[in-house]
C-alpha cells in the first residue's frame, strides 16, 4: 500500500460531505526536522521492556510499530512523549532534544472528562494544549471534520466510544503538532473514520509531519513497520 | 502560558461542580456536627467551647475525603498525560488543580460555616474570626492534600495511604488554626494576636503554594 503525500486530494469514499483535507490551524509545513532516537531503554517495575532501540523517521513518513501484546508498543510511545522515565542516548527532533510540546499522544485513554461536554473538553484542548487563546472556529472546524457538530453539547460520558475517539482525535486537528503517537487508532472507529483517519494523517504527511502508530491491523499509510520483540538479551529490534 | 494556566483552573472548578464534591463535603460537615450534641450531650456553655474546635476538625476530615482523588480521575481516564504534554510545566499544572480546589470546595464550605455555628450554638460574633481563619489555612490545606494525594497515585492501590501521609501535614495547620479560633471567645476585644495568628497561616499558606507542587511534580512524575 503506497502512502504518499498526495492522499491529501484524494476524496473520500461514501464521506461526500468531506472537503479536501484543509486544516486553518495547520502550517503549510512543519520543516524537514527528521525524528532520531538513539538506544532506548525503558522499564517498567523490575523488567526491561524496551532495550536499546534506535531508528530514525524523515519528515512526511509514517511508521508502524508492530508486536505482540506486551511487547512494549505503548510503553515506546509513552517513553517517547516524555510520560515514562527512560534511558537513551539521544532523542531528538532535527536539531534539538524532543519535546512533549512537539507530540500529540492519542491512546486508549481519551484524555477527554466524561462530566464536560465535547465542547468545553475541545475548548480546553486548545487553550492547555496550544496555549493560545479561544479560537472557537478551529474547534467548530476539527468538529465538522470528524463529524461531531450536532454532538458537541453532549456530556463526553454519552457518547458512544467510537465518538469519544473522534473528539479525541479531534485534538489533532485543533493543535497543530508536528509529531502524532498513535497509540492503536483504529479502535473503534468505523470504515468511515478509518477513511478519514488514512485522509488526516495524509494531509498531516504532506506537511513533513511525522506519525508513529501502534497497531495489530495493517496500517494504510504507513510504509515502513518496526515489529518489537519481547526484549531479550541481545534483542531489540527483529 | 497563562491562558493554559487559567484554562486548567477553570476545568477544573466546572469539573468540581459537575461531580458534586461540594455537596457531598458539606453534607458531611453537617452530618457530623448534627451528631456531635448527641453525643456530647444538649448542654450549651459546652458546645459553645468545642464547637472551634470541632469544626476544624470536621473540616479537616472533609478536605481528605476530598483531595484523596485530586489526581486519580486525570490518571484514569489519560487526561492527565495531556496535560503533561501541555504548554504548561507540571508544577504549574498542580498549582492551579490546588486553586480550582480552593476555589470550588473551600470557599463555598466556608461560606454555609455560618449556619454550622448556629448549629453549634457559636456566638455569630466570633464566625468572621473562624472563617478568616478557615480561609486562610485553606491553600495550605489543599497544596498538603495534594502532595498526598500524588503520592498515593503513584502506588496502585492507596486505601488508606492518602490519610496517613496527610494527617502529620495537617495537624500543625490544625493546632495553629484551632487554638486560635477557640480562644476568640476568651479574648473578647483583644484581636492584635488573632491578627498576627492570621497573618503568619497567610504566610505559611504562601509558602505551601510554592513548596507543595514541585514536591507533588517530583512524585508524578514517576507515574
């Protein structure tokens, strides 16, 4: 499956109200900072789950990471977004150390409160997230594209998970960062939100962003996989 | 940065309502003092004397009722990974979780206090003096909360951890803050060491603010 940048033009399938992916909040391009990470050690309790791996992601690729359960998938992810202590060489982002502030982390957990609704969760997303000020047509904007406007005044705790994953995603949308961890995305999201997420992450590519998924299913735009082994003495990356 | 600042105070506080902590802790408070002639027996003079006091110590109890899921619900359900990703440092993070708690749960139990002192037969004169007091132990009571609250986080399953590293916190706040309060009654007039009393549990308020969440990022940070 060849991914590219030029899935940004690409319609959606059976999504007609779908314009071609433009984001006002996003910058024409984020650079061509490549993403380098250098032995990686993490561990958790008393067993090392990642041992000494290294790659290294251009700008505008997709890389998968595959593995068995337990084989570290989330444990890299969250080492990567600065939430797990660990042990490296060198983790950066073109020339400077990798920041949290460069990432967007979407995982099993939402991240949203079940007490607020879509909205007061997106409005928080925007100022905590990108530090600036209200800007509600980004938010109205991120809303129309995965397909919650008439859900946007709903308690979080009423949606339906595959909605709870959309607004989650939405944060994608509304805080324009060059770096996406996507921790198993396709969970509950229907052919259509899958579409869309191919479509994003797409338009995201086409900026010289830079994604990094975990997943048990094939990914679409990913060309390149990382399988994780259970670390083993002398065992990284297989 | 303070735009990031006040947008956490202010989810914080709409979270606060939503799930109703204030109700319940005042709900407690007045459950409690209810009892307290009960068990003490309806004799006035008495209840006069303790009531300070008790309040506090009712109060005290509430507050760890309260602040032992100042952190869990964001761990739970990932938030709190976002807003560890988020423009604003941890600490500052934390500084505004303690204020949102502040400002949601304690400024509007010190505001039904008046109605817990009839209760409890306090001459109304004297409620001004114990809720200043309230007031302004009140930071302090919520930053030592959350340094006990993001420690328990921390072990999976905290039971009754949370109280245990909060209760030594607590009970110098409420020795210095009691004592003060029952003896309003004793030094009719004679406010200068009331004032000073008030004036040092600002400071020690101020100075909690500042300590409390750099100890309490340390220890989140391990999460």
């Amino acid at each position: 499956m060849p991914p590219s940048p030029s899935q940004a033009s690409q319609t959606i399938a059976g999504e007609p109200s779908h314009q071609p992916f433009g984001v006002d909040a996003w910058p024409s391009s984020y650079g061509a900072a490549a993403l380098r990470v250098e032995k990686l050690h993490v561990r958790r309790g008393q067993a090392l789950i990642i041992r000494d791996l290294s790659f290294a992601i251009d700008a505008g690729h997709a890389v998968h990471i595959a593995g068995e359960n337990g084989a570290g998938k989330t444990t890299l992810l969250r080492a990567m977004a600065g939430l797990l202590p660990a042990d490296f060489s060198r983790m950066q982002f073109g020339a400077d150390a990798l920041f949290p502030e460069d990432m967007h982390l979407v995982g099993h957990r939402e991240g949203l409160k079940s007490r607020l609704t879509v909205w007061e969760n997106l409005k928080a997303v925007s100022q905590i997230m990108g530090g600036a000020s209200h800007a509600p047509q980004q938010i109205l904007q991120a809303l129309q594209i995965m397909g919650l406007v008439s859900h946007q005044d709903r308690l979080v705790s009423d949606l339906s998970a595959g909605q709870r994953r959309r607004a989650a995603l939405a944060r994608l949308i509304i805080v324009p960062r060059p770096i996406w961890l996507l921790d198993e995305p396709l969970t509950a999201l229907d052919r259509a939100a899958r579409d869309l997420l191919d479509h994003m992450v797409g338009a995201h590519l086409g900026r010289g962003g830079i994604v990094v998924a975990t997943s048990h299913e094939p990914l679409r735009f990913a060309e390149r996989q990382l399988t994780l082994a259970h670390a083993q003495p002398g065992e990284g990356l297989a | 940065m303070i735009r990031a600042f006040y947008a956490v105070l202010e989810l914080d506080i709409r979270q606060i309502w939503r799930e109703g902590s204030v109700s319940l802790v005042i709900a407690f408070i007045f459950l409690a003092l209810t009892l307290v002639p009960f068990g003490i027996g309806p004799e006035l003079a008495l209840l006069r004397r303790l009531a300070p006091g008790l309040i506090w110590v009712i109060v005290v109890l509430a507050l760890m009722l309260s602040l032992d899921r100042l952190f869990q619900g964001d761990v739970d359900d990932g938030s709190f990974d976002q807003l560890r990703m988020s423009v604003l440092p941890l600490e500052l993070v934390i500084l505004a979780k303690i204020l949102a708690h502040y400002c949601a749960v304690i400024i509007p139990m010190v505001a039904v206090l008046p109605l817990a002192g009839i209760l409890m037969n306090v001459d109304l004169q004297a409620m001004p003096r114990l809720m200043s007091m309230i007031l302004a132990a009140g930071p302090a009571l919520c930053a030592l909360g959350a340094v006990a609250a993001s420690v328990s986080v921390s072990v999976r399953r905290p039971g009754l951890l949370t109280a245990l590293i909060v209760m030594p916190l607590y009970v110098p706040v409420l020795i210095f803050g009691a004592n003060l309060s029952m003896g309003v009654d004793m030094m009719n007039g004679q406010t200068s060491a009331l004032d000073l009393g008030l004036f040092v549990m600002l400071l020690f308020s101020g100075a909690t603010l500042i300590l409390a969440p750099v100890a309490s990022a340390t220890a989140l940070r391990g999460v």
